[in-house]
C-alpha cells in the first residue's frame, strides 16, 4: 500500500448523513439540471459539471458537491432542437447540430437494452474518434458509466445518453501523416509543430489544429499487443511525464492535461471489452496523445522535474475536494487511480498542478 493512500477513506470518503441514498440524490440532482443543455458553449468549452461532480461522488464525498454545478447548467443553453430522427447512423456521425437527436436515439437505445450493451457496442464504434471535443466525449462517457456501475437511475441513465450523444455528434477522425509517424513514438522526440505559440489556444480551436496537417499516427489492426490495460498504464505514464514537463514551461497546460485524463477514461471504457477491442482503443488513444504534443508540445527532458518529496495522497485529494476546481478534481483522481503505475511521477504532477492553480 502507498504511503498516505489509506488515510484517504478518512480524509475524502467520509460519508454525508444519509451515505448511500444521500449521495445519489446530490449526484443524480447535478446530472438531471446538466443532461438536458447543450454539451458545449461558444468560447468556453466543454461543460464539467457532470464529470466533476461523479468524481467528488467516487471519492467518497459527494457533499462537496457545488449547487452552482447544479445552477450553471442554465449557461449551456436550452436543450437543443431535434431535426429528425436519426437512421443513417454513420453519415449522422459528427454532426454536431444534430446532438439533440442523437441523445433521443441513445435514451431510446438505453430504453430497450442493458446500459452496458449499449456501451460496449458504442465505444467500439466510437473509439476512432476518441479524441473528439478534445478527449471530452470519451471522458464523459467514462464517468456516466461508472456512476452507473454504482447506482441504475434515471438520471444517470440519461446523463450516459447526453455523454454518447457529445462523443457521436463531435465525432471526428485524425488524419494519419505520411511517412508515418511510429504510433509508439517517444513524446519527447516528436516533430513539434507549434513552437510559436505561447497563448493558450482557445477551445473551439484545438481540434482543428489537430487536423490542420496530417500529424497523428496510422493505426493499423493490432497495431499495440497487450494486455491492454498495460498498455493504458505505459500510455499514461508516458503522457504524465510529458505533461509534468509542459507544466513547468507553461505550455498549453488545459488541453495536455486531456493527453492524461483521455486515455485514462478510456482505459475506464477497456475494461468492458474484449481484449482485441480494448486494445484497439488503447491504439487510437495512444494515436491522439502523440498528435495532442506534436500540435501543442514542446521539446522536453522526461522526468527532469520529479520531486523528491510530495504531499501525500491524503492530502492532494482533500485539497482536490475543497477546490471547486472541475479539472483539479479530475486530473488528481486519475493520477490517483493510476499511482501504481508510477507513483514518484504522479505525485510529482499533482504537486507541480497545485503550485499553478
């Protein structure tokens, strides 16, 4: 066991009055104001409030969950406008202005067959297009999936509705360069495209830098050999170490924190699939972290800023839960979740994410 891991049911499980019942009420109150909007606003990007509040739940404190994520919901706009309904479900894929009717074909799907069917048959129609809306469809999925695997309600049926409905209607695939660029390619040794760039690069953006030029690697059938979950462990140890570097040069922190917190929800999805399925999403997430560094990274030398000593885990998840920060919560639970893998590393983004925000 980690040193400090196992104070963590003291520190961020301690249950509200109530416990069980308590916490989905808190929960399934954030999804139902947040399933009906939009996924997205102009100028602001993906909306968090779901994700973040199933995390606070995972963790055992689901009251610290903010009712203005409940509230804020009203800025995503009003629920979209149906066109009509979907059949061709491949030439609807992508569409963004049909997001309506695809979150009316997922609620109708999870009406008439187990979520978990429906998940495993999506995600691997899905998995090209993982990066989609900057890793958010795939990521919002993943956490729908697990407030489910916790309690079935309505609520979180339909926020697994409105996540399919994002990934679907953004779906977008990355064209492969050519010559190609090795899929396991070493982060710190890619040609970097956008050296120039030191503003962040604004939301509605970021995925067409990533298909401005061809700059993501082909993915070939059995393209990766498993396990595939060792795969996912490798993939986000890799990301970790790139993106501990971009912290430190003040790069393009939001979007490359998405090549740790992507893969990772899709290693979440994995987990309901066949091995050969849960190592082609393993590919095509590997696939999108090599394009996210080449559009956005910078040369770096891996591990150059691990810490010799870090807070623990303690007390990184209680400064995550009191922050009311959507992406701190996410990002320290996924380097939590995935500290065996490397735990200097981890702890050593977490510490360097804090001393930023």
């Amino acid at each position: 066991m980690i040193a400090g891991s196992g104070a963590l049911l003291a520190a961020c499980a301690t249950r509200a009055p109530g416990s069980v019942a308590a916490s989905a009420n808190r929960l399934d109150s954030v999804l139902e104001a947040n399933a009906l909007v939009l996924p997205e606003r102009v100028g602001a990007g993906a909306n968090h409030y779901p994700m973040a509040a199933e995390v606070l739940e995972a963790l055992g404190r689901a009251d610290r969950i903010e009712d203005a994520w409940r509230e804020g919901a009203a800025a995503y706009g009003a629920p979209a406008t149906r066109v009509e309904a979907i059949v061709d479900l491949h030439a609807a894929l992508g569409q963004r202005s049909r997001y309506a009717d695809w979150r009316a074909h997922f609620e109708h799907e999870l009406a008439s067959r187990p979520w978990r069917s429906v998940v495993a048959d999506w995600t691997v129609r899905l998995t090209p297009g993982v990066s989609a809306a900057v890793f958010h469809g795939v990521i919002r999925t993943a956490h729908a999936v697990r407030a489910l695997e916790r309690i079935e309600s309505e609520a979180r049926k339909r926020e697994l509705a409105a996540a399919l409905a994002y990934w679907a209607s953004s779906y977008v695939e990355l064209p492969p360069a050519e010559p190609q660029l090795a899929l396991d390619a070493s982060l710190n040794a890619l040609p970097f495209r956008w050296l120039d760039e030191t503003d962040d690069v604004p939301f509605d953006d970021v995925h067409p830098r990533l298909a401005r030029a061809p700059i993501a690697p082909r993915v070939v059938a059995g393209a990766l050999r498993g396990p595939a979950q060792a795969e996912f462990d490798a993939q986000i140890r890799a990301a970790s170490e790139a993106f501990l570097e971009m912290l430190v040069l003040e790069r393009q922190r939001i979007w490359l924190l998405h090549t740790v917190t992507g893969p990772a929800a899709a290693a979440l999805l994995a987990r309901r699939l066949d091995e050969r399925a849960a190592l082609t999403i393993a590919a095509y997430s590997r696939q999108a972290v090599v394009a996210f560094f080449v559009a956005f990274g910078a040369p770096f030398t891996p591990r150059a800023h691990l810490r010799d000593s870090t807070a623990s885990w303690t007390e990184f998840l209680e400064r995550a839960c009191a922050s009311r920060s959507v992406h701190t919560l996410k990002l320290v639970e996924v380097l939590h979740r995935h500290r065996d893998a490397d735990d200097v590393l981890c702890r050593s983004v977490a510490a360097q994410w804090f001393e930023w925000t």
